[in-house]
C-alpha cells in the first residue's frame, strides 16, 4: 500500500504570520519606544546688561507673550519717544492773594513757574504751600506803570535811590521765600530806566536769582541789561489774556504754539482768572498730543558768557 505524503504548509501561511510579526513590532515601537519625550525647558543665553534673553527656539510669528516655562519673552526696545514740537514755560503772575487761586492753577497738571507779590494777604502762606509742592517760584516784583495804574504796596519808582531801590528789592524777597528769580508786575514806566533798573539787577546778582522781563513796554531795559551784567535773564514773549474773551485767549496760544514750533521755545505770562484756566483746561492736553513739551520757565533763560565791552 502507498504511503500518503505528508501535507507541506503553504508559504502563503507563513507570509501571513511574518506580516502579523511585523505589524505587532511597529506598533509597539510607535506607542512606546517612539514616542516624543516631554519637553525640556530650553536654555536661556545672557543679554547685554546681564538680562536674561528669550529662547533662541522662538520664531517669527511666535506667540509674544511670555517664554518656556513662563519666563517673559524681551521686549523689542522701545520707541523713541516723539520729537518735542517745542518747549513752552508758563509764568502764573498775581499769586499770593489766595490758597485757593493757586491750587486752581496747579491743577493744570504741567510744569509752570508761579509769580508770587510781596505784600499781598496771603502771600506768606501760598509761598509755603508752592514750597511745599517744589515748584518754581518767583517774586512779582511791583514797579511803576506809565499808564498811571497802582501796582500795590512796595513799588519800586524811578524817583528812589540806588540804595532804596536795592534795599526795596531786597525786602520784598523776603516776603517770598523759596523765589528763585524776580519778573516785574507792571513796570511799563521803571523798566525803561538803566539807571533804575540797574541797583536792582545788581541786587538779584548778589542774590544769586534770574530776570525774567515781563515786556510789559517795548522800550525795556531789562533783558538787556540784565545780561550785560551777567545776570541769567529771558524774556516773555506772549501775553495770554489782555483780551479776557477765551477766543482772544485762545488765539494767544495758538499764537505761543507757533512761536515755540518756530524757534524751539517760547514764554507766556498769564494771570489766575476763570476764562484763562478754563481755555488752558482744555488745550494744555491738546498740544501735550501734539508733541509740545512744559518747562519752568528757569529752563529757557539766556545764561551765555558775557563778552566784556570793547
């Protein structure tokens, strides 16, 4: 009898089984042994200043607001801040009547210089109250007017001595303590004098203060001479409120703006009434928008050499 042959596995078994072995592998390796690690937190390299910088790993379009791990990203650097349209110093005259007129003139918010009178009810305690905020102040020093007006208690005329119109300066600075220069009040008629104006300079000289001429006439001296004695001195150029209609104030600083984008700097004297602080309520913020820039008025003073005469 034949003997039956034994039946050979078909080799498509044995494909089928090395097929399963393959696939069970790969799926073990990429649910396990490929799987990505956590990330590390990247290593930070050292800025100029000793600041840390941002990870090198950080792209262009990036997210900005803050690196790995929570650390904030550098800021690009900032902006130069616009160019100054100009510098503006605003002169208050007539303080020391009230507490009350100059903190309404404080809250304007920007650097001004105040202009204190000497003899005035409250001058004592509005003195001590700009002192206290570390303003500048500066004594209104009264002078005769050629227009006849009365400018108050211890004006200065031309009919007085050399010495009475030094020691005459001199008491009225004592009246305002902390003032760091002297501007006139009225003064039309004295400030025309040189020999007049002169004790008077010479006593702010020794004094250590600055002139800053109020131009209330074109025919002035004080400016000038001011300066030929080596006195740090400047001048006003616009008056904001002759006209109290707040359309003529109004006009007057456009008129301050114009000059200051013109020449780089301009001085405005202004006086403490309702109409004058209710326009510069409203455009103080406008030209701060528009790049204007408030000093004291000490900022914008003529401190050049004196050349001696030839």
């Amino acid at each position: 009898m034949a003997k039956r042959r034994r039946r050979q596995p078909r080799p498509v078994g044995w494909v089928l089984l090395a097929l399963a072995a393959v696939a069970a592998a790969g799926l073990l390796y990429f649910g396990w042994f490929a799987r990505p690690p956590a990330r590390p937190e990247l290593a930070k390299r050292p800025m100029p200043g000793g600041e840390s910088g941002a990870d090198e790993g950080v792209g262009v379009g990036a997210p900005r607001d803050g690196g790995v791990g929570g650390a904030p990203e550098p800021q690009a650097p900032a902006a130069p801040p616009p160019r100054s349209s100009g510098h503006l110093a605003l002169v208050f005259d007539d303080l020391g009547r009230s507490v009350a007129e100059m903190e309404t003139v404080a809250a304007l918010g920007v650097p001004l210089t105040y202009s204190v009178l000497p003899y005035e009810a409250a001058t004592a305690e509005v003195a001590a109250a700009l002192r206290g905020r570390g303003v500048e102040i500066l004594l209104h020093l009264p002078m005769t007017a050629s227009n006849g007006h009365d400018p108050g208690p211890g004006t200065l005329h031309p009919a007085m001595s050399p010495a009475a119109l030094a020691a005459g300066t001199r008491r009225a600075l004592q009246q305002v303590p902390g003032a760091v220069g002297v501007n006139n009040h009225m003064g039309s008629e004295l400030t025309r004098d040189s020999a007049a104006m002169e004790p008077i300079l010479r006593a702010l000289h020794e004094e250590e203060m600055f002139f800053l001429d109020s131009r209330t006439s074109a025919e002035s001296v004080g400016y000038r001479l001011a300066r030929g004695l080596g006195l740090p001195a400047a001048e006003r150029q616009v008056f904001l409120d002759p006209d109290p209609e707040p359309e003529a104030i109004r006009g007057q600083f456009r008129r301050l703006l114009e000059l200051a984008a013109e020449r780089g700097a301009a001085i405005a004297i202004a006086h403490p009434h309702p109409q004058t602080l209710a326009v510069l309520r409203e455009e103080v913020p406008r030209a701060l928008a528009a790049g204007f820039e408030f000093v004291p008025v000490s900022f914008l003073l003529d401190r050049s050499p004196v050349l001696p005469a030839e």
